[in-house]
C-alpha cells in the first residue's frame, strides 16, 4: 500500500472514530495505535507509552500548566468584572463605548489570562448582562463576548502558539512578539466594529422612541465622576502590572517561558490573595481543580496528537503528503489559501491544540519550501484558528456564551458573531499584503534570537 494510500485510510479512520463521539485525545490515541498495529513492527507496541512521554518531554510544553494556574487564578476571582468596569467608567462617553470596553477587557483579561473560554466567561458574565441593561441587542452583545474571547490564542501568553512553536521548532519568544501586531489590529477592528453597529441600533431606538414607541435604555446617558473612576484603578493596575511585568521577563531575557509562567502564577495567586482576600483553603481547591482538569485534558490531548503524527512520520505519510501538495507546483498564495481552507476545514470539528499538532509535519514543510515565514505564518495559521471558535459546528466560545447567557437563543448568538468572523478573514487578508504588522515587532527587539 502506498504511503498516500495509507493516508487517505489514516485520515477516514480518523474521521470515524472522531464522529463515533469518542472524547479526541482518546479517538487519536486509538487511531495511532491501531495503525501501530496492523502497519508498523510488532516490537513498537511496547514504545506506546514511552513514545507519547518523549513526544512531550519537553521543557516548553512544562509552561502550559503554570500558565493555566495564572489563568484559573484571575479567571476565579472577580478581576475580570473589575476590568471591564474599570474599562467602561473611563469609556462611557464614547459612542459604543460600552462595547469597546468590552473588547479592551476582553483583550487585556486574554492576555493575562491565554485562554478563551476563561475570557469569554469572566468578562461575559459582567459585559453581557450589562450590554443588555443598556439596550444592546442580544446578539451583538453575545458575539462581541465571543470574538473577543479568541483573542486568549492570539495576544501572549498563548497556549496555542507555545504549541505551534513546539511542533514548527521556531522562538516562542518571537511568535509571541509576533503576535501582539495582530492582536492590536483586531482590537481595533472589533472596536470600530462596535461603535459602527451601537451607532446604528441607537438610531434604531431613537427612531422607535420618537414615533411612540418605548424608549430603549441605549437613549438614558450615563455619567460617571472623576472620585468614580480613579476608585476603580487601584483593583485593576497590579493585574495589568503583573502582565507588563511577566512580558519584560520574558522579552527582556530575564527567564525562561516555563520560568515566566511560573512566576505569573505564583504572582497571580499572592495577588487575588492581597486584593480580593482568596487565600482561605476553601478558596484555593476551586482554583486547583480547575488547573488540574484543563491541564490533564490538554496535555492529554497533546501526547496523543503528538503521538498520532509520529505514527504518521514513521509510515511516510506526512512526508508523502507533504511531497504531494508540492508536486502540484501550486503558485505560493495558491498553496497558501490551500492550506489556510483546510485548516478552516478542520476547524469545523477539531479544537486549535489538535489542528496545529496533527497538520504541522504535512503543511510546514511545503510552506518552507516555497519561502513563507513559519513565524508570520504561526500568526496567520492563529487567526484563521480563531474563526474555529465562534464558527458552527463546534465554535468553542459559541457555546461558553449560550452557558453564561442561556437565554439568549442560539441563533442569536451565531447571527451576532458572524461580522467579526468576516472582520478576521478581513485581518487574514491585511497579515498577507502588510506582512510586517507580524514580523516588524519580534525584527525589531529580538534581531540574532
């Protein structure tokens, strides 16, 4: 059987066992070993379980963990509802404001958090029942929660780019420089996003109320004091503190990433300790727990992904796919848009963490090879991911927002996140002509690293 062959049967084996509803991390486990089985050595049945320990022994993949307990710390606290407040007090006056403070706090929490369902929740379950109050309609409330939840995989510290750095073997410290230019610019296109459409639904309202109808909250003002909003700094200022601190650390040269995600998390905790007084034993096992399901559920899901593509190498398939896609002699945008569809495709149905680890030894090589930057790429592959999260079927963030805000039907929320899923195939298309919004920062502080 020829190694395409065999991976086209790889690949539909996959697919079924996936759909069987098996949980992933076990579904390509089952897989690997399987064509372990009937395709390779008797003798590699014994290497499972030390394959899967190599395949993640690896002192990069050791921040994970520690940046998940720095998240599952703020994440647990009320810092993301102080954030958004704070955020909002100072912005109140600017058209959509409210819904620009939501993309800033969702923003600022994701990179102090890097996770999105965390973002999503912690900042949602204050923004959206606030947005609502104020006659935001449901919808554009739930999908400006959701988009800007996905920027926990963009903006640093990423677990999603410490595991694309992992599997593409390039600086983490530059793919996360790399991804701080992206992440502005979907800030600002979900914000001016925010006040395009609040302007537009306080004409709508405004046009109800002056032709008999009910007057909407949008049409209240709302005024804020000077004494107001400095008295909301003092809880905000140590997180953002914290997440200047542990850039420098890490930017600077100071530490390692495992070292930096270990020292946010132990900053992480003596602060919600300081500020919002969790350190009684009853408060810690929720942040523990927390930690250590995300953590055995991801790194599970990491050793057999790994795993599953080193079944891959060993049978040619991977290298065999990777040769075919060049054959084809595709010009380089052509192959480029060939494999961001198909990332897009995989999307439908698999989480970030598994699409990076399961593509990278098909897509990377061709890409190399035909002159792309895997550093700008790693970018443009994360945003592409991001769209993952808010699309059907799975959009991961899609169903965060219908458990926070269970009222809010759930077409509603598909309906409201689409413009922002068109607002980043517009940021996909801006990386690919100004490929510089990516690569200028890490160029510029990061030269001969």
């Amino acid at each position: 059987m020829s190694p395409l062959t065999l991976g086209a049967l790889y690949g539909v084996v996959t697919l079924i066992v996936m759909f069987s509803g098996m949980p992933i991390a076990f579904a390509l486990g089952t897989v690997a070993t399987g064509f372990m089985y009937f395709f390779m050595p008797a003798s590699s049945l014994d290497t499972v379980t030390q394959n899967v320990y190599e395949e993640m022994a690896s002192i990069t993949l050791l921040s994970i963990p520690l940046f998940i307990l720095k998240g599952a710390a703020i994440g647990k606290s009320p810092a993301g509802k102080d954030l958004y407040s704070a955020i909002h007090t100072w912005l109140h006056k600017v058209p959509g404001g409210l819904g620009i403070a939501n993309v800033f706090a969702c923003a600022l929490f994701a990179a102090m958090a890097g996770s999105s369902p965390a973002t999503c929740s912690a900042i949602g379950s204050a923004g959206i029942p606030e947005m609502r109050k104020r006659g935001y309609s449901p919808g554009f409330a739930a999908g400006i929660i959701a988009a800007g939840g996905t920027l926990g995989i963009l903006l640093p510290p990423s677990i999603t780019m410490i595991l694309y750095a992992v599997a593409a073997e390039q600086s983490l410290g530059r793919l996360f420089l790399a991804g701080i230019g992206p992440g502005v610019l979907l800030v600002a296109l979900f914000a001016g996003y925010a006040v395009y459409r609040a302007r537009k639904e306080y004409r709508m309202a405004k046009d109800v109320y002056e032709g008999g109808g009910v007057k909407s909250a949008y049409l209240d003002a709302e005024h804020f004091t000077l004494k107001q909003k400095v008295e909301m700094l003092p809880r905000v200022l140590p997180f953002v503190i914290l997440l200047i601190g542990v850039m420098v650390a890490l930017y600077g040269g100071y530490a390692t990433p495992s070292e930096t995600a270990g020292l946010g998390a132990l900053l992480a905790l003596v602060l919600i300790a300081l500020i919002y007084q969790v350190w009684r034993p009853k408060d810690l096992p929720p942040i523990l727990t927390a930690t250590i399901k995300e953590s055995t559920m991801l790194l599970l899901i990491i050793g057999m992904s790994l795993f599953y593509s080193y079944v891959m190498s060993y049978l040619h398939i991977s290298q065999s796919a990777a040769q075919w896609v060049v054959d084809m002699h595709l010009s380089r945008w052509l192959l480029l848009a060939v494999i961001l569809l198909m990332v897009i495709g995989f999307g439908f149905f698999l989480p970030p963490v598994s699409i990076i680890l399961m593509t990278a030894p098909i897509i990377l090589p061709p890409l190399k090879a035909a002159g792309f930057d895997l550093i700008w790429f790693g970018i443009v592959m994360t945003v592409v991911m991001e769209m993952g999260l808010i699309h059907p079927p799975v959009g991961l963030n899609i169903f965060v927002i219908k458990n926070i805000a269970p009222d809010i039907p759930l077409k509603d929320v598909i309906w409201g996140v689409m413009p922002f899923v068109g607002l980043m195939f517009l940021a996909v298309v801006l990386l690919c002509v100004f490929p510089s919004i990516a690569t200028t920062l890490p160029d510029l502080l990061m030269k001969g690293k």
